[in-house]
C-alpha cells in the first residue's frame, strides 16, 4: 500500500472515529495535512477552533507565525510538511487534552508516522502536549527543546519546540526560543535557507 493510501486510510478512520468524548462536541475531526513523501512531520497539540471549523491543522495565528519561522529558518513551505496533531478533535473551549484523549488518539498517530517513515527525516514536536507524548517523557518542554532525540519504534529524531501559542504570549524572547529550534531543524535537514 503506498503512502497516501496509508494516509487517506487513517484520515478516514480519524473523520469517523467515536473513541473518546470528544467526537461529540467537534464540528469536525482533523486528521492532518501534507504529502505523502514529507520530509518532517510537524505534530501539535489538538486543532482549536478555526481548525475545527476548517478541517485543516495549524491554520489559526499560532500555525502563521510557526509556520512562516519553519519557512524562513528551514526553507521549508506547509505542502512539504505534514502537519497533524496529538489529538485530533479540539477540545472544548481550548482546554489541555485529557490522558484518555491522547490514549485515544495515539493508534492514529502512530498510523501516520508509520505511513510517512520511508521519507521522513524528522519529527518537529510542538508544545508540551505533543512533545511528552511522543517522547514518553513527563519533563517540560523548555528542558527538552532544540535537541535531537531517537525514540523507539521511529527511524527519525524528534525535535520538540515551543508551542506557537506560547511564543505569541510570551513576547520576543519566547518568539527567538522558536525560531532557533526551527533554525537547528534547517541544520538538521541540511536546508539552504536565504
């Protein structure tokens, strides 16, 4: 089976999925956006509204700016980019997701990364959410950003940042803590950026 057939699969699964409370209160599930042959996976936290109401992740203020900083330090535009998250309905009121949500969601992030591992390079983690996640970890992000990790069961590193969101609310010096980690994730793919 090919890789975007793989996707398409698991976005199916995710557009119909009841596992958790959550499937009752989204207008729609995100499942995640990008080609086939990504080079990085971008994973956040759980769509909020506006991805909510578009079905599409990272689309809100939060997704621009990481999104132009991933474009300017890494050279790499959102349609060479999968972009998805930890869990895939938001949450009400933009609330943290629960452990059950995330256990819920996990078979279908596992699926994507399966999907994705023969091009993939790198795993781009963003917030505290999807990064102790994916880590397995319980250690914060500001610990854990900017730095390279192997995790069992995925052939590329992980490269936990900030949450976006977080960078807006903390000024120039939480906006310069993201743009380094994007810069260290150009190195790491070796871009040449302008």
């Amino acid at each position: 089976m090919s890789a975007a057939t793989e996707l398409a699969t698991v976005a199916e699964a995710v557009r119909s999925c009841t596992s958790c409370p959550l499937a009752t209160t989204r207008n729609q599930a995100v499942a995640g956006s990008g080609p086939a042959h990504a080079r990085v996976v971008l994973i956040g936290e759980a769509p909020g509204a506006q991805e909510d109401a578009g079905g599409q992740p990272f689309v809100g203020r939060s997704g621009r700016l990481l999104l132009t900083l991933l474009a300017e330090q890494a050279g790499l535009a959102r349609d060479e980019v999968f972009i998805t998250n930890t869990v895939k309905c938001r949450p009400p009121g933009n609330r943290d997701p629960r452990i059950s949500e995330i256990a819920a969601c996990h078979g279908h992030l596992v699926d994507q990364l399966s999907a994705l591992a023969s091009s993939c390079e790198l795993v781009v983690t963003v917030g505290n959410v999807a990064t102790r996640a994916v880590l397995r970890t319980r250690e914060g992000i500001l610990s854990l950003r900017g730095v390279p990790r192997q995790v069992e069961g995925l052939a590329a590193p992980v490269v936990a940042t900030i949450h976006p969101a977080a960078a807006l609310r903390g000024g120039p010096a939480a906006v310069s803590m993201l743009t380094q980690d994007l810069a260290t994730v150009g190195r790491l793919l070796g871009a040449k950026v302008a």
